[in-house]
C-alpha cells in the first residue's frame, strides 16, 4: 500500500510539474504575440521579454483659415541615433572620418574629432543606441540621412529615426483660447478640442525592443500613422487681428477685467472674429478665459430688445405708443432710475428703446402683471431659455426663471424686461440681436466650415438654423427701425459713420459682488449691434467688464465696435461701388509709387493698359500717359538717399530700413516729404522723418 501511495504521489508530482512547464511556455508564447512585458523588479538584471509593440503617433491635423492661413499646426521632430553595433567594420572605419565631419558642421557642439572619438568609443561599447541629436526639425532630419554610413539606413547604416510632433500657433495668442488644444487629463479646449476627432488621426505601431535602460524601435513600422485631417475655420486673420488690437487698446485704457469681441456674418451664423482678454496677475492681458461662450452675465439694457420684441408680438404696446419718462419707477419698496434722475418726460416707446430708459420697466410690468409666466414663455418661445449647442465646450444654460421658481419676486419681472435676474453669454446675445438683423431668422454660431483630407472636402457644415422666423415680420421691422434709432438719436450717437449706418444697443449694468449685491461692485459696459444696418452683412457684439475711466456702453464698448466696423467696412470691396465701365475707360485709376510686381497685380486685376518701363526693377514710378498707365523705374541707390516720396508707407519703410536708415514717422497714409532730401550720401544710422498724409 506505501509503495502504491509512494508511486501515485510521484505521479501527481510529475503531472503538475509538467503542467507548470506548460503554463510557463503558454504565458511565454502569449507575452511574444502581444508584445508585453512580464513584471519585474526595477533592479532586476534578467528580463523574460525585452520587445513589445508601441504606438506612433500622428501627425495632428492643421486648423486653417478659408484662404488657407495657418493658425495652428503639427511641427513634426525627430530623435536621431545610430546602432553602431549592427554597421559592417568596413563601412564604419572606411567612412568614420567623413561622417564625424559631417555631423560636426551640422551640429558644432562638437567638433569632428569629438564626434569620431564618441563614435569609436559607443561602438567598443557595442551601443545600439548612440544618440546623435534629439527634437531636430525636418530639413535637419533630411540633411543628416544623406550622411555617410547614415544614408544606407536602419540595416545596414543603423540609422534609426522616431517621429513625434509639437504644436505650434504661426501667431502666437491670436485666438488662441478659441482655437483651444487638447491635453490629458483635462477637458479638451476650443476648436482643437471640439473637432479632435477629425484632426487626431491614427495611431501606428511598431516593435521596440528594451536596449541600455530604455525602449528603441528595432523593425519598420508593423502599421504607419495616419495624419489628422485639416479643419477649416471661418476666421479671418485680419479682422481678427483688428478685434484683439482695438479690444486691447480699450482694455488697456480703462484697466478693465476682461473683454469680449465677437464679429459675426449674419446670414450664415460664421465667426469671422473672436477675441477674449482677461487681466492677469501682472497686470497685463491674455487669452487665458473663452468668456465670449463660457461667461454668463446680467446682459442689461442690450436685453430690451427681447422685452421689446416681446411687448410687439404679444400686442401689448406699440413702438409709437406715448409712455411716461419720470426717472424713477417703483415697484413694491425697490425702485429703478433713468440715467438722467430728471427723466424725459412724455415720449414715445421707440424713444424709450433708443436712449435705453428705463421706464420699460413700467411698460412690461403693467402689460404682463397677473400673468408674469406669459413674459418668460414668450422670451422661451424666442429661445432665449436654450444654449446654442456650440460645438467648443463650456457654453453654460441661460438663466431664464420662471415665475414662482428660483428667486422669483414680486420685482422680478420689472428687473427681468431690462436685463438683470437673467443671464446670457456674450455670444448668446449676439445669437439673438443677429436674428433681427437676418429678418429673423435664428441661427446657430458655427466657427468651423469644414475639414479637408488631402485636399479633398470630407465634411462640410453647413448652416444651421435654430428657428426659422423668431418673430413676425412686422415686429422685425419695428425693431430694426429702434435699433438704427439708438445710433441716430439716442445713446449711440457718437457711433455714427460717415459711409454707412450701423444698428445696435448700448448696455451698463451692475454686477453683483457675489452675496454683496449690487453695491459697491464693477460695472459691465456693452454695445450689440450689426451693420450696415440697410443690407446688413456682420453682427458684432463688445462686452467689457470693470472699466474704470467710464461706465456706459457707448464710451467703452461702443467705440471698439465703431473701430472694427469702419475698418472692416473700408476693406469690403462687396460695399463699394464698381467702376462703370465707360468711365473706366476714359479715366486711368491713380496709382501709388512703390513694389513693381504689386502695381502690376493690381492693374491686371482691373484690366488697366499699362507699358512696363523699368526692367523688371523692384520699384516703380506709375505716370498716367492718354489712355494707358507707364511703369518707370525708380532709382535706389546703394550710396544715396532714396526717393520715396509718392510711396505706401510699409514700402518706403522697408526701402529705408534696408538701408540702415532710422525712420521717425509724422501722420497717416503716403509719403508726402521726407527730411533727407533724395540723392543726399547715405549715412548709416542717420535718423529720417517721413511725413504722411
């Protein structure tokens, strides 16, 4: 029986033995297919598997303007190095001398003989991983893979290269909290954020292998990357330079908290600009906040348009309807104040609206009183109780109470019909005021047109429209005659343009100091408005909260507005009148002095004869002769002052400059005279005054 007992246990021993050896075989063979490492000690020096499949990143697809202006891209870097270990003895020595020259023009860190004694020295060490140099950019990698040895490649050169890439903002902060980015851990920003999924990519694999402490690739690619695709936004680099310069330079001037510029084409619901300034700890102002779609605030008096449009469709008052402008309205035991303590008197609704009374409060509190809920369905029936549904993350809900919920009172509805205990993003508002402007039409704000692959159309957003007629035709009319009104004869006067009209309402409200109330708290001063008000083409809004030289929105933001306006009117060639073409024909347009190749462009473009003088020299002299346009050369000398008289100021800058010449500039527009008179002996440094005009 023992020696029964003796045999069955060595069997059952032998059995799990066996199946142990399987096991350990199985995990084996499993471990190499999936390329995972067995865990172990840090310290350990024996390694069960020293290769594993890894990831490749992509590179991450381009955010772009329509005209194709880079405002985000993937800068692909490269590490280099050199398994000196696998290079034929022959090739190594034969070629050692004309490579360590190489790599020391390149990269003069160290010089050829440094570069051939750390070459011997890493391949008597048998390294498989010699590093040549870290983050070089492409040129640099192109030019180091035509070195000797190097250019026979991974096998029989040992050149191994990893990829990787880093963004880059060609410029700079330009938009760059709404362009936004994408980062571990943390909720994706902007447009890099909302459209990730376009412009991620794939990731490829590759097998590295564990070689002095670290993880090299060891084969080809066992799957390449797949590059992101292109987002095409409607941004325009220029307007959107001109809304951060004028927002800033209005920030700076009232030490405000931070500022909002959107600029948006009203049919299509495209942003063409947006700009978002916050102070910072030092002082100055960045891009560190989206408040433009994040920010939600008290709108003030730009919410009078909602009350207003409410008053129309609900048949409760009439624009042309008499209303009593007292300065002071009381409602229970709180009262609200005009601007001006004295009032106005006896005036008419739509005179009320343009010089931002506050007697609507009356108004809408007697029309809706015993029936508040009918105001709110109606401001929801507008939209005004919904986000937008952006694409970009962090647009928050309206606040919009409803009666007997929230902090509803017996105010409420007073203090509702002029802005405040409701809650609006800068850009929600701008929804709104741009729906009046579209004759109603509701549109969602878009920043992304579409996405390319390869050039080619993969997905294209089209307009999106929220509510088709927000209101009746008839109370659209109305309104836009009051908001052209505001302009032309209330708060907005001082807006006024010469060339075209512009429509729009002024806005100061108090923000509440957290649970303080409105006491000694900040103001908020905005300005919402399109233009030109006749055909309108852009709807812009400013919002700029704590200024501290002044508090209404005319003098803070209003005049922002009129800035980005005028300049974007003035470089809209759809807004001005085309030659006629029999006048064309008999009148030479006049034509600046400066850039040949420019003056040419530009007479090509409006079929102007002209005769090329000059040689094809850089810079030319325009003189209208009968019925064509002469190009002659300027003269620049290389010794002597030059001419520039005649000249756009960027060119006779850069002429002068590039003669080491110190420009001081007087006024605005062309060169009319200039303090060195032309032909004078060129000194370097000298200091010349151009005066403009």
């Amino acid at each position: 029986m023992t020696t029964k007992n003796n045999i069955s246990t060595k069997a059952y021993l032998l059995y799990f033995i066996v199946v142990f050896i399987m096991l350990v075989v199985v995990v084996r063979v499993v471990a190499i297919q999936v390329g995972n490492v067995i865990p172990q000690n840090e310290d350990s020096s024996i390694r069960v598997l020293d290769t594993k499949l890894d990831s490749i990143a992509p590179l991450r697809g381009r955010i772009l303007t329509e005209d194709g202006s880079v405002l985000v891209t993937s800068i692909p870097l490269y590490d280099l190095h050199v398994d000196l270990k696998i290079i034929d003895s022959t090739m190594f020595f034969g070629s050692l001398d004309s490579l360590s020259i190489a790599l020391s023009n390149t990269f003069p860190e160290w010089t050829s003989k440094q570069w051939e004694g750390k070459l011997r020295k890493g391949r008597s060490d048998d390294n498989q991983y010699f590093k040549i140099k870290n983050k070089v950019k492409y040129p640099i990698y192109q030019q180091v893979k035509s070195f000797p040895i190097l250019k026979e490649g991974k096998y029989k050169g040992g050149f191994i290269v990893e990829r990787y890439s880093k963004t880059h903002k060609p410029h700079g902060i330009l938009a760059s909290r709404s362009l936004g980015y994408v980062r571990e851990g943390i909720q994706p920003v902007g447009i890099d954020g909302a459209y990730n999924e376009y412009l991620a990519g794939e990731f490829g694999t590759i097998v590295k292998k564990f070689v002095n402490g670290s993880w090299k690739p060891v084969s080809e690619n066992v799957k390449d990357p797949v590059n992101g695709a292109d987002v095409i936004t409607a941004i325009d680099v220029d307007i959107q330079d001109l809304a951060e310069t004028e927002l800033m330079k209005q920030m700076e001037y009232q030490n405000a908290l931070h500022g909002v510029v959107v600029l948006m084409e009203v049919q299509t619901g495209y942003i063409k600009a947006i700009a978002n300034l916050s102070k910072t700890k030092s002082g100055g102002y960045a891009e560190s906040y989206n408040h433009a779609i994040g920010t939600k605030s008290v709108p003030g008096s730009t919410f009078k348009l909602a009350s207003l449009m409410a008053l129309l469709e609900d048949g409760k008052a009439d624009i042309n309807q008499m209303v009593k402008a007292y300065g002071k309205y009381d409602f229970y035991e709180s009262s609200l104040h005009d601007s001006d303590p004295r009032g106005y008197g006896d005036i008419t609704l739509k005179h009320a609206f343009e010089i931002s009374s506050n007697v609507f409060s009356k108004v809408v509190y007697e029309a809706y009183k015993g029936d508040e809920q009918k105001f709110v369905d109606r401001l929801r029936a507008f939209g005004l109780g919904d986000p937008l549904g952006i694409e970009i993350k962090g647009e928050p809900m309206p606040t919009l109470n409803n009666e007997n919920e929230g902090n509803w009172s017996g105010i409420s509805l007073p203090w509702m019909s002029i802005g405040y205990e409701v809650e609006q993003t800068p850009l929600q508002t701008l929804a709104f005021f741009n729906a009046v402007a579209n004759n109603g039409q509701y549109i969602k704000p878009q920043f992304v047109k579409e996405v390319r692959k390869d050039g080619e159309i993969i997905k294209r957003f089209e307009k999106v429209v929220l509510n088709d007629q927000i209101c009746s035709p008839n109370t659209i009319k109305k309104l836009r005659e009051c908001l052209e009104g505001v302009v032309e004869n209330g708060t907005g006067r001082k807006l006024q343009s010469a060339h075209f009209k512009i429509a729009g309402k002024t806005g100061t409200v108090k923000l509440s100091n957290d649970n303080k109330g409105y006491g000694d708290s900040k103001y908020q001063a905005s300005f919402c408005g399109y233009f030109p008000a006749d055909k309108p083409k852009y709807s812009c809004i400013v919002v700029i909260a704590g200024p501290t030289q002044q508090i209404y929105g005319a003098q803070v933001s209003g005049v922002v507005f009129k800035a980005i306006a005028d300049r974007v009117y003035a470089n809209s060639l759809q807004y001005h009148n085309s030659f006629n073409a029999s006048e064309q024909s008999k009148k030479l347009p006049n034509v600046k002095y400066g850039d040949r190749e420019d003056i040419q462009t530009v007479l090509n473009e409006l079929n102007v004869h002209y005769v090329n003088k000059t040689e094809n020299d850089t810079w030319a002299v325009a003189i209208n002769r009968a019925d064509k346009v002469q190009l002659e050369k300027r003269y620049v000398g290389k010794t002597s002052i030059p001419n520039v008289i005649g000249m756009p100021v960027n060119d006779a800058v850069y002429i002068l400059e590039t003669k080491g010449l110190k420009v001081l500039l007087e006024g605005s527009g062309d060169v009319r005279s200039q303090s060195i008179k032309p032909g004078a002996r060129l000194v370097k440094n000298q200091q010349i005054k151009l005066v403009l005009g």
